[in-house]
C-alpha cells in the first residue's frame, strides 16, 4: 500500500492522467482494501469521470442481477412496461437470496471481485456463474413455498401477482445466466441493429444446447438477447437456422410468443413517447425513434409471416397509430415551429447586431436544418403509420413558405438567404426540387 505522502501524490497528479492511465489508476485503486481512499480519489477525478463514463464497479448484487438487466424497465418509465420487470423488484429479490444462499458464498464472490478489472467481463461471467445458479435455486424454492402458504407469499412477495410473475421471470432468467452473459460478450454492444451471418450463427449455437435442455430456455434466452436488439424482427430470422430438436408446432409457438412480446415491449416504447411529459419533443432524436419502431414492426411482420394472427396484426395497427399520433402530435409542430422561424424574413440582417445574435441565428439554422431531414424521414415512413396524405400536404405548405421568403430575400438582393432557403428546399424535397426554386427565384 502507498504511503500517505505517496497516496497525496497521486490524488494530486490525477486530474493531469491520460484517460487510459486514469481508468487504470481508478481500477486499481477500487480493487485496494481501503474503501475511503477509494471515495477521496473518485471525488477529486468526478468531473472527468463523468465524461468518460467508465462502467460501475461490479459487485456481487450488480453481477447477480447483470443477465436481467436488459429485461428491468429503464429508471425513466414510471409505467411498468409488457414483458419487463420493475426495479422495484430488485431489493425484496436480493434479500431473499442473500439470506437463502450458503453463508459465505457473497463474501467470496465479493472478495473475488475486487482482484477483477471492471473490464474483464469474462472473470467477472466465472465468478457469477455459482451465484447465478445457487440464487435460481434459492428463488425457485421460495417461490415454491409461496405457492403453497398464502402467508408466506404475502410475507415474501405482498398481494401484488405482478410481483411474482417478475420475480419468477428473474428466476427463468438465472437459470441461463452464463449463456445470456457469454451472448452479451461475442455480440455487438446494445443496440443491436443487426446481425452479421457469422454472429447470426454463433447465436444459432448457442440456442442448440439450450433446446436440448427445454424450449422454455431457448425463449428467455432469446427474449433476454431480443431487449438488446433495436430491431427484434432480426433476431426471428435466426431462429431459421436453428438446430431447436422441436416440432413444427412448437418452433411456430416460439416464434409467436416472441414476436408478441415484441409488439408489445414496442407499443408500451411508443406509449411512453407518445404520454410523454414534455408537449414537444427534439424533431431528430424523436423521428429515429419513429423510423426504428416503424421498421422494426415491419420487420417483425415480415418475419413473421403466417404467424401473425388477428390479434397480433391488431396490435401492430394499433402501435402504427399511436406512432402516427407522435408524429401529428409532437414531432411536426416541433419541426413547423424551428423550421419557419429560421427562415429569412425581410429586413432580418439589419437587426443583427451583436456575436451573441448572430451566433443564435446560426444555431437556429443548423436546428432548422435537422428540422427539415426529420420532416424527410417521416415522409418516408408515412404510408406505413396511415399518414401520407397529411405529411405529403404539410410539405408542400412548407415549401410553398421556403419559396415565399426566398423569393423575397431575392428581391431586396439578400443573396444568403436566398441560398439558405435553397438549402431548406433541398432538405426537405430533395435537391432537384431546390434547383428548380433557385430557377424561378432568380427569374423574378
């Protein structure tokens, strides 16, 4: 251990570390027995730590619970999601297997911890995988004894079902902790938009084994991977491949089940967007939202196929509408607002005086132009949410604006915001339509 003149030239010298060097002295000093230093040293490097966001210290709660992780619902949604667990779950599910484990089984793993790098994800994935088994074997026991004492449910659980069928979700989870955490290491990180066919078939192997074990498995193994993916229809097209050792039958209930938790987990996403506190909401970041949703139900769809009953398809409309009402609702007032109040105005340059004026009108622009590519993309998806004809029409009203004020900055010879409307133009209707504008804005 260092001395404590030692230990001060370090705190001093830290602020002035590379950023590798930094993560590697705060790594060592973490896995170091004295937890005080550690405090003093992550409060002196706060504020470059919260740039470089290195990943949580692990520990042996955090590793328990790291093959459910991508199933709880995000800290933001107040709104328990379909096929999610709460967080509120967590606490009652770790006291029940702290105290059901072997007594010395979280000090061990803990103690393991500490001599593991927080990037080493596969010394960590070894030191989970007793912890992982003895708590599935803990909570399936206690919920075996909740079923048959009501008061023992109510002692452990409450009244709420709810939390018993989360708490048994995280039990089917565990049971499969090392396969899910082994996929999280050889796949690329979340959000998965797609699969390569090399990693398409090491998922394809990984399913195999399970199904040799229950098809029970295979499904929460591929529903733990499948809250990684951006785009779930991708990850049924594996399932193509698959080597399951099932019937026809139960790969198709497979398959259905899968793709209704996946209409369902992107219906509950739109719902939260469209309920959303805020009455306007950032174009850009919003409209990939859309544009992942709306592809990502196609896709399902199409992977689909036969499969999709009545009530799927339902389901799949109903999502289309709500992400139409986001759309109508929030995006496009948003986009209308910053688009027309960054176009020219005549006279605008004669009020602008001052850097700080000039540099808003600049931001404005750059805003107004995401504004524009956001109207775009959701042109494109328009048809499938029901809505061409409404978008197509506040285009055409928007460009109908854009040539107005081009038009007039070209009469009192602003040539810039002649050429900043142009660029409007070209953003929303493409850069024919832009150059037929300049034409008949230079002809007068």
């Amino acid at each position: 251990m260092a001395s404590l003149e030692q230990w001060r030239e370090i705190v001093a010298a830290a602020n002035f570390l590379p950023d590798e060097k930094l993560l590697k002295v705060l790594e060592l000093v973490e896995q170091a027995p004295d937890r005080d230093r550690a405090g003093e040293f992550r409060q002196k490097v706060r504020s470059r730590l919260v740039q470089l966001r290195p990943p949580r210290r692990i520990t042996a709660q955090r590793l328990l619970f790291n093959p459910v992780e991508d199933l709880f619902d995000p800290p933001d949604h107040t709104v328990f999601r379909h096929g999610r667990i709460s967080r509120a779950v967590i606490a009652p599910c770790w006291q029940i297997i702290a105290a059901g484990v072997t007594a010395n089984l979280i000090t061990l793993t803990e103690s393991r911890l500490r001599s593991i790098g927080r990037f080493d994800l596969e010394a960590q994935n070894e030191v989970g995988v007793p912890l992982w088994s003895a708590a599935a074997g803990v909570l399936g026991q206690r919920l075996a004894d909740a079923a048959r004492d009501t008061k023992i449910r109510i002692e452990l659980f409450g009244r709420d079902e709810g939390v018993v069928r989360q708490v048994e979700m995280i039990l089917r989870v565990l049971e499969i902790g090392a396969e899910i955490e082994d996929a999280k290491i050889n796949l690329p990180p979340k959000p998965i938009f797609d699969l390569t066919d090399i990693e398409a078939e090491l998922l394809g192997q990984m399913i195999s084994p399970l199904a040799k074990m229950s098809m029970d498995r295979v499904r929460w193994f591929l529903r733990a991977i499948m809250a990684r993916m951006a785009n779930p229809g991708e990850l049924l097209k594996v399932l193509s491949g698959a080597a399951l050792n099932c019937s026809k039958a139960e790969r198709d209930a497979l398959i259905r089940d899968l793709g209704g938790t996946a209409v369902a987990a992107m219906a509950s996403e739109t719902e939260h967007l469209v309920k959303g506190s805020q009455e306007r909401v950032d174009p850009a970041a919003a409209t990939t939202e859309v544009e992942r949703l709306v592809d990502g139900l196609s896709a399902l769809e199409t992977s689909m196929g036969r499969l999709v009953d009545r009530t799927l398809l339902a389901e799949i409309r109903s999502t289309r509408g709500e992400i139409g009402k986001l759309i109508m609702g929030k995006i496009m007032p948003s986009a209308d607002a910053k688009l027309l109040a960054a176009l020219p105005t005549p006279g605008r340059h004669k009020k602008i005086g001052t850097p700080a004026e000039e540099e808003k009108e600049l931001q404005q622009a750059e805003e107004a132009e995401g504004c524009a590519l956001a109207l775009r993309r959701c042109a494109r998806v328009a048809g499938a949410v029901g809505l061409q004809s409404q978008i197509d029409a506040k285009v055409k009203s928007l460009c109908t604006e854009i040539e107005k004020r081009g038009s007039q900055a070209g009469l009192t010879g602003e040539d810039n915001d002649v050429y900043a409307a142009v660029r409007m133009m070209e953003l929303l209707s493409g850069p024919e339509e832009a150059e037929r504008m300049l034409r008949r804005v230079r002809a007068g």
